[in-house]
C-alpha cells in the first residue's frame, strides 16, 4: 500500500528528470479524500516541494505527475 512515507522515499531516491504518475485513486488513498480536496492537493504540493518536485495536475488523464528537478 501507497503512504506518504513510501512515496516520499521513492520520490528522494529518484534520478532527476524522473516522473513518478500518481493517479487519483493513489492521491486518494495517499491524502484523503483525495481529488479536488483543497487540503489534499495542498499536502501533496508541500512533500513535492520537499522532495525537490514540481507538480502537474493533469486532469484529463486523472493524474498528478511528480518531476524531480
């Protein structure tokens, strides 16, 4: 199972220019409830942040895409 714990370590072990695809039923499951919550959407932006991320909300293939710089 997806915590914010394991996609964390995923996200630091990844090489730059990586993308890691998080769908929103992972998002869901990870930040509860999940997409559009505002506070959701605000905490994955925070660990994307510190996880030297940026993110994209694709919303026509219902997923977040994380990218390591």
């Amino acid at each position: 199972m997806l915590t914010a714990a394991v996609l964390k370590s995923y996200l630091l072990d990844m090489p730059r220019g990586h993308i890691f695809d998080l769908t929103y039923a992972l998002f869901a499951d990870v930040f509860p409830p999940g997409e559009p919550d505002i506070a959701a959407r605000e905490n994955l932006r925070l660990l994307a942040a510190e996880c030297n991320c940026d993110l994209v909300n694709n919303d026509a293939e219902g997923r977040f895409e994380l990218k390591r710089r």
